[in-house]
C-alpha cells in the first residue's frame, strides 16, 4: 500500500471522511426516526451560583526593569484565567476602583463591594523581582466580609521569567477556582497535545490551555496521529505512519524521547489509556477487520474486545469507573457511537442514524462528546457538529453550529469545558484547535491554521 493510499486508510478510520454519495449504502433513517430530544443543559459551574468576582492589577514591589512586563504578564494572564473559568462574573477592568491594593493593610474593600464594580470577591496582591526570583503575594477577600474578609493568601517564589510570570499567574487561579467552586480544581495548569502539520509531515505538539507556549514533542518526520497523554502526564500515546504502515507509538515526556511500544501487524490507530493508566485500547487490523483491542502499556498482551465485521476504531474510556469503553463501529452501515463493558460484553448503541466520529468521555462518566453529522445522505443538509450526549438517557445536544466541519471533541479535566478541531471553510489544511464551555458558549480559537486532533491532558 502506497504512502497516498495509506494516509487515506487512516484518515477514514479516524474520522470516518465521507464515500461519493452514489455509492453510499441506503441504510438512513429518515430524520422522522431521529426522534425529537427533551432539552437539556450542561452546567459549567457544577450548580455553584455565579460570584461577581474582581481581579485587581497586582501592585510593583521592586524597581528592577523586569517587574513591569512580569507583572502586565501575571495581570493578563490571571484576568483570562478567571474569565475563561466560566463560573465568574468577571469585573470589567474598566469599572474596578483605581486603587491597586497590594496587601491586605491597604485594600478598601468597600470601593470594590459597591457600584460600579459591586464584586463579591477581590483578588489582590503585589509581585516584583528580587535577586532574579520573581515573587509574588496573592490574596483573595470577601467583599462583604468587613470582619474577616480574607479568604487565602499565597506566596510564590520563582525563577524571574516570563514563562514563570504565567505559570504562577495560573497557580493562583487555580487556586482562587477550587476554593470558589466547590472544590472542583482549575485547569489553568493543564496541558493540550494536538497534530501540527509541517512540510509532509504532521508531529505531536503541546500547548498551555489557553494557546499560550506552542512548541513540538515530535521530531520524528512522519505522518502522527491522534495523541493521548497518560493520566500521570508522564508519557503521549499516538499512532504514526513508518515502514509497517501505522504503528502505535509511546513518547516518554520524562525521558523526551520515544521508549518501547510492541509492533505488529495491520493498521493500528486511536490509543486511549484507561483512567489507571495500566491498560491501553486501540483499534487494530492485525486480524484483518479492524477491531478494538487493550493491551498493557507497552503493547504486549494484547487482547481482541471487539468480534463484528466492519471496523471498529476509536475507543475512549469512562474515565469515572472504568468500566467502561465507547468507540465507533461500522458494523450496520454508517458509522455510530456505540458503548460496551472492557470485556466486549453490554454492547449499546448510542446514536440512531446519521455519521458519527471522534467520541470523548466526560470526567464525571455522564455524558460523551462526539462529532455527528446528524443528516448525513443524498440532498440531506447536513454538517458535521460537537454533539454532548447523556449516557443514562441518550438525551443529545448540539454544542457547534454554521462554523464547518467540526470534529475530534476532548474534555478538560474540570468537565466545564471542550477543545475540537474546526475547519471553518472545508479546506484540511485549514485546521485550527477551538475550545469552548461545555454549554456551547465562550468559543475562541486556540491555534491558526495547521492544528488538529486535540487531546486534553487529565490534570
């Protein structure tokens, strides 16, 4: 099989790319059996009610010439993070008081409690560089507090960068989220892994949350794949394209290079690890039919869960229990989601009709995010969306809409919210990594064109 004819075989076992609509099987449901959904909503805030929160710009406590851009670096950065949350209503620079309180001796919390800011909650403090170290002093009040209004205070003592400037900015969010929230953690620390396509070839890269250090993992030179990060963060799994044909590969993040992963036979694609990190399931076509198979993390005993003429690709498990794995199958016609045991047993199929691709399970092991192309057939007028479905009750939702071919969904680690991969004008050089909450709101772009496939770190 030619280098073109294999690149073809991945990308439809990945994401299922459309058959010329002459020679598509007449296995539709017309949209009357797509039965009408009862609405329902996702919650970003877990039920936590919305607090009016306020970050001041932090206050310059020493007169190196860095402690300027590493403050307008900390202040930018926290500002997004607490924005981006989706749980606060954020107080507009533009209405907070023109004091910058940097402890809390000199904070007037009554400026920040009444109009126009009325807040909540003020995060406050103070940063500057002593001795290269940058250091900083965070605090978080209760507005309405006038008796004990501090809710915490941290301090942070780093290497004076700029890089440490954003890493701490997002360590206070954080922070400032899990005491806010319910205890839920922030995901400001997280990480994204993605496909990054270069001049013939497409590498593994990772990116901060929010876009911010873009930088490749891979340099390997080969057509790679669908990565997924481990759940201790320590090593990526992804599929890469070499003399036999897509292969499994792992990369040791630790060690920065790739280490041992069993190579075998046919085309192996789309590893997911299990929220144990012990075990990993792929899809494989050692046997001839690709079907979906777990093995250790190095490759070795593997073994077959799935036994259905047609193929079976793209496995995520129920990162709550477990228990268990949903994947695509092709095994009635077009592609649909489907969920089963980790024994191959409990098969369910999820969706009743059109062209599903790309399922990611949420946090929580409530609902699957996946992409579908609800009317996909002749004349039908269909596109391929971020669809959010309840497992319990197959209840489904429509996150992404009129903004292209949209696909390869992945949930961050708090549940609040989905990165996808969008191709605004169908051209697949177009790709660009989006993410937004997972109530289909607060959509921004995280990469410009080139960027697929992203894969959000567990933590």
């Amino acid at each position: 099989m030619n280098l073109s004819a294999r690149l073809l075989h991945a990308r439809k076992s990945l994401s299922w790319v459309a058959l010329p609509l002459l020679t598509l099987p007449l296995l539709l449901l017309s949209s009357s059996t797509l039965r009408a959904q009862d609405t329902f909503h996702l919650e970003t805030s877990s039920g936590a009610t919305s607090i009016r929160l306020a970050a001041a710009n932090f206050k310059p406590t020493a007169a190196d010439a860095n402690t300027t851009t590493f403050k307008n670096t900390f202040d930018t950065t926290l500002f997004a993070d607490l924005s981006n949350a989706g749980i606060f209503d954020m107080v507009s620079k533009s209405l907070a008081p023109q004091t910058t309180p940097g402890a809390q001796s000199d904070i007037n919390l009554s400026q920040w409690s009444t109009a126009p800011a009325s807040a909540a909650m003020v995060a406050f403090g103070n940063l500057g560089v002593q001795n290269n170290r940058l250091v900083v002093n965070g605090f978080l009040d209760d507005a309405k507090n006038t008796q004990f209004p501090q809710v915490f205070a941290k301090q942070y003592n780093e290497e004076a960068t700029d890089d440490s400037a954003r890493q701490v900015a997002h360590r206070f969010a954080d922070e400032i989220i899990f005491r806010l929230s319910g205890g839920t953690p922030g995901i400001a620390e997280s990480k994204l892994f993605y496909v990054k396509r270069g001049r013939g070839t497409k590498e593994i890269w990772e990116m901060d949350y929010d876009g911010a250090n873009q930088h490749a993992i891979t340099h390997l030179g080969e057509i790679s794949l669908s990565p997924r990060v481990s759940p201790d963060n320590s090593r990526v799994a992804f599929s890469a394209l070499g003399k036999d044909g897509f292969q499994i590969r792992m990369f040791s993040l630790l060690l920065g290079r790739l280490v041992n992963f069993q190579s075998v036979g046919g085309t192996n694609l789309s590893p997911a690890w299990s929220p144990s990190g012990q075990q990993l399931a792929f899809s494989s076509s050692r046997t001839g039919d690709p079907e979906i198979w777990v093995s250790d993390p190095q490759g070795a005993v593997a073994h077959r869960i799935t036994n259905y003429k047609g193929p079976d690709v793209s496995p995520t498990w129920n990162p709550k229990t477990g228990a268990q794995i949903a994947w695509i199958s092709g095994r009635t016609g077009l592609p649909q989601l489907y969920i089963m045991d980790t024994d191959g047993s409990g098969v369910t199929r999820m969706t009743d009709g059109g062209y599903a691709t790309s399922p990611s399970w949420s946090p929580n092991g409530q609902f699957i995010a996946f992409a579908w192309n609800r009317k996909y057939g002749p004349g039908a007028p269909g596109g391929q969306d971020i669809y959010v479905m309840e497992v319990a009750s197959k209840r489904w939702i429509q996150l992404t809409h009129d903004m292209g071919r949209c696909d390869f969904p992945s949930w961050s680690p708090d549940g609040r919210h989905i990165a996808f991969a969008n191709t605004p004008d169908g051209v697949d050089s177009h790709n660009r990594i989006m993410t937004m909450l997972v109530d289909g709101t607060g959509k921004r772009a995280l990469t410009e064109y080139g960027a697929d496939m992203p894969n959000w770190s567990w933590k």
